[in-house]
C-alpha cells in the first residue's frame, strides 16, 4: 500500500488492487477514513471514517482538496486509469 501523501502523522494511501471510483485511505493511530476523490475536479467527499472528529476530517478533507491533481495522478499512475 503506497503512501502517496502526509498530513501530520497521518498516512494517505492507495491500495494497488483496490476498486473504483479514485479514492484515499487515510490511516492514523487507531483512526482511518476513507475519501472519494472525485477526480479530476473534486473535490474530495467522506465516505466513511473511524476514530477522527469532525474538525480532524474537515482538516483532512482540505488537505486532500489541496494536493487532488497529485492524488489523481498517484491513482492513475497506481491503476493504470479511472
């Protein structure tokens, strides 16, 4: 599982096998949330997490929206396409 991105001590990453449509985990201690990108526009929306509090996702969430262009680019580059 490639980390494609850090935010903080969290780890954003994209599982080589995984399904469609583009999306992110993002795993912390005892935490993890689950982002679909929306690619190639987002921007990213939840779609499930565990462990993180609405100020820590929102968070995220801008991060995630901040480097999309990036993170779409990695799930291309990881799954060959959309």
């Amino acid at each position: 599982m490639p980390t494609v991105l850090r935010i903080g001590g969290l780890r954003v990453v994209v599982y080589p096998n995984d399904h469609r449509p583009p999306h992110v985990h993002v795993i912390g201690t005892e935490t993890e949330a689950v982002f679909i990108l929306n690619c190639p526009n987002g921007p990213p929306s939840l779609r499930g997490s565990f462990g993180f509090s609405t100020a820590e996702l929102n968070r995220i969430a801008s991060a995630l929206a901040a480097s999309l262009a990036a993170l779409c680019g990695e799930w291309e580059r990881i799954h060959d396409d959309y």
